[in-house]
C-alpha cells in the first residue's frame, strides 16, 4: 500500500493546473450507454475510479480505451452490444458511483442487475431515490441475494419528487429519462455543476433537456440517441483544495484551468478567513500574507458550500485565529478526519453533525491514516504546513480522486514523496 510522506513548511508558490472533474467525468461514461455509437470524453482524469468505471464498462461488454501519451485525458467508449448488463459486487463495493449504470441500462437494453452498494466511510448512502424514480417510470423492481434487478419493456415519462436532494440520483434518472417515452418532470433535482455537465453531453447526443441546473427538470424522451464528444467540466474540488493548499501554506498560488464560478461558495468562504484571492476567467490566484480569521461554514447543495471540501476547509480552520463551527448537513458520518487532525495537534470537538475547531494551533507531523477521499485531502494539506515529516497511509483512498496530487504539490514546491511498502515481507 503506498504512502506519502510529506515535509512541511514550504510556502507554495508557482501555478497548479486542474484536472477534469471525477464526479463529472463518472456520470459521462455511464451516458455512452444510451447509444451503440462511439463517445469520446475529454479532460478525463486519470485517477482510480475512472479505471473502475472502465473495467465495469468492459465487464458488460463495451468496449472503453483510456487515453495515453499526449491523448491521456481522452477516453473512448463503444457499447455497441451490451451483453451483461450487470454491475458486480466485486466493482461496486470499491466505487458506490458504480449505481449510476442502473438508469442507463434499463433505458437502453429494458434490464440492468447492480449490486446493492453497502455502506461507506462517509455514511449509509443508500439508492432508494434512483429506485423509487424508476419505479415510477414503469421498471420492475426485485431485490436478490445483494442484487437490484430492473426491469421493463420501455421506460415511461413519470413526475418524479426526490424527497431529499441527490446529485448521483438526479444523474441516474435524468440518463433513464432521455430514452423513457414521453416526458419526465424531475423536481427538487441537484444542481451541481456535474448534472449540468452530464445534461449538455445527453444534449450533445440528441437528448432533449430543459432545466439542468435548476432544481427542475424537464426531459422529453426521444427513441434513440447517438454518439458525441465532449468535453468534461474541471474539478471544482480538487481547485478548491488547491486554494486551501496555498492559504494554508502561506503561499502564492495560481489555481490553472478551473472554473471559478463553480467554486462561489467556497471563495466567498475564504475571503472570509481572509484569504487574498485575485478571481480570473479560468484560474484563482491565492495568497495569503496575514493572519487567517476563524469562519463558521455550513455544508449544503450546490450552489451551496460543498460536503466534498469540508475536510480541506477543517484544516485550514486549524490555522485560523478564532472558533471556527463546522456542520455537516449532506452525509451523517464524515468527521474522520478529524481524529487524525487532531492526532496533529488540532483541537477540535465534535457534537453530532457539528465540529467545533478552535485555533490557532501549531500542527505536528505524525503517521497518520487516509479515511476516505477527502478526508485524505485534508490530511495532505495539514502536513503540508506540520513541523516535521508527515506519514499518511493508505494513499490509495486520494488516488482515487485526485491525479497525481504529489506531482503536482511537488510542481509548487511542496515537499513530498509516494513511497511503497516501507517493511518489507519477513
Ligand atoms: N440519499 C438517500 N437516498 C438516495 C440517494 C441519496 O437517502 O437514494 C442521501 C445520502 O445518503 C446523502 C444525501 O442523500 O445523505 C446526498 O447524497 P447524494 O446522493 O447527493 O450523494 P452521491 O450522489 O452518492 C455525490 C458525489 C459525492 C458527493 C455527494 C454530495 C459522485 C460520484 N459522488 O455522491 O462525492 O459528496 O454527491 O455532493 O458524484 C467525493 O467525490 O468524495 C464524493 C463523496
């Protein structure tokens, strides 16, 4: 299992580019589905669950070429025959994003068999919403031996509520809609930048969608949709850890090729804690030169500030002068990083969905253990600024999400390493 090991106290300075977003590119794969015609898929990152995803494609029978050399950010997917159509445990209990073939497939080839996803580090994370949804839409609905089996002849157009707020839900029944007959109107939908991401590669590919972005949608089924490419959204969160990183490490930072309008909430938060940020077209300066104030934050839907960049603004919370009061709003259990933030020194209490982080305090370097993605994120950028070497195990957690982050710290003068096993077998 590969670790880092991290130095602190480098000021990061210089530009870091930002890859395609995973949650988006997740999605977009899935979408080449609906159509035997090939879809080509740019700004795809190279991270885990992007091979994940390719070997679930492969396991049906598409066929799925990630990129190399100079064409490594694009992927090719072909599900011209679609023979399995099923999602095996064996995938799905490693990614959860896995359920997002479930809508797709029944609306393409009228069944689809997906393994139950369990539970996860960052909470139960059940997909009663996808199934409700396509339910309603006419499919047939059996449970077995940890497999969801849904079945129909064609979809139809339905009315769909989602009682809560769900991005990969509002996903998986906006790719089941497309081919439905008739139309669909989803309401309380997510309007995170990655639905509307996948809602312009649907449209690229004959799909006809009204409301992608807002909280209701409108999907008029067409009978066959073909094949497109396109261009996937850059990923907001690994930008907006990259502004944490350079705060946090009183840097001067250029976040390169993302979006700032996507990250509204977040750069509003840091200029809260007083973070100089200088906001271009398609990149972020960051600085930081004085002293860091504490903010409370709470974490919402889209446009909201995001549950995927709690852990990363914790850290940099540590660092503030003052009582910062975080609240975790969207997922019951993702507060694992902060026994390890506090293995380093920080003095943080939880209460329920509520971490209260009193700072300023000195962080330490310690071995400590990546929990889930993000909450690895947070780890890096506390060792980034820790007095001494950091050890983070079970990197494998960041590798799913983020492309190469130690290249890329160490670009900006970070000091860190991947290693292998340190002991080697007795
Ligand atoms: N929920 C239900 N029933 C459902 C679906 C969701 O009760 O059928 C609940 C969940 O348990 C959770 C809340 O609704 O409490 C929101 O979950 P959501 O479905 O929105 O999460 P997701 O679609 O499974 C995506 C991202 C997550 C991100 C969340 C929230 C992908 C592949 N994953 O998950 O990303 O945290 O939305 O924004 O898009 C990550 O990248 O680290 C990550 C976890």
């Amino acid at each position: 299992m590969d670790k880092f090991v991290v130095r602190g106290g480098n000021p990061l300075l210089g530009t870091i580019k930002v890859s395609g977003a995973k949650n988006s590119a997740l999605p977009c794969m899935a979408a080449a589905i609906l159509t035997e015609d090939e879809v080509i898929l740019e700004n795809i990152p190279q991270v885990r669950d992007i091979e994940t995803e390719r070997k679930l494609l492969e396991a049906m029978g598409a066929t799925c070429e990630l990129g190399y050399g100079r064409a490594q950010h694009r992927t090719t997917i072909q599900c011209a025959v679609l023979s399995d159509p099923e999602a095996k445990y064996e995938i799905v209990k490693t990614m959860r994003a896995s359920s997002l073939v479930l809508g797709p497939l029944v609306a393409r080839t009228g069944m689809a068999r997906v393994a139950v996803p369990g539970g996860c580090a960052i909470g139960g994370r059940p997909i009663d919403l996808h199934l409700k949804g396509l339910e309603l839409m006419g499919a047939n609905i059996t449970q077995e031996h940890g497999y969801i089996e849904a079945r129909t002849e064609r979809l139809k157009g339905a009315h769909i509520l989602f009682d809560k707020i769900t991005v990969t839900g509002t996903e998986d029944l906006l790719m089941a809609a497309v081919l439905a007959d008739g139309e669909t109107v989803m309401e309380n939908c997510a309007q995170e930048p990655e639905v509307t991401d996948l809602a312009a590669m649907l449209a690229g590919m004959g799909a006809q969608i009204q409301g992608a972005g807002s909280s209701t949608i409108r999907v008029q089924g067409v009978s066959k949709l073909h094949g497109v490419k396109h261009r996937i959204n850059p990923d907001r969160i690994e930008a907006g850890t990259f502004l944490v990183a350079g705060a946090i490490s009183g840097g001067d930072l250029n976040v390169d090729c993302c979006n700032p309008q996507h990250l509204a909430a977040v750069i509003a938060k840091l200029e809260e804690c007083g973070v100089r940020l200088d906001v271009g077209k398609d990149s972020i300066r960051v600085r930081s030169e004085g002293k860091l104030k504490a903010a409370d934050m709470a974490t919402v839907e889209y446009p909201g500030f995001p549950t995927d960049m709690q852990a990363q603004f914790m850290a940099l919370a540590t660092q503030c002068e003052g009582t910062s009061v975080v609240t975790e709003n969207i997922f019951e259990n993702r507060f694992m990083h902060v026994s390890e933030l506090s293995r380093m020194g920080a003095n943080i209490k939880v209460d329920g969905r509520t971490a209260t982080v009193r700072g300023k305090t000195p962080l330490q370097s310690a071995a400590v253990m990546c929990s889930d993605l993000r909450a690895s994120a947070s780890l890096v950028l506390a060792a980034l600024i820790a007095d001494g070497e950091t050890i983070l195990d079970r990197v494998y957690h960041i590798d799913r999400g983020y492309e190469r982050i130690e290249e890329k710290l160490r670009g900006v003068g970070a000091q860190i390493r991947r290693m292998g096993e340190v002991f080697g077998k007795r």
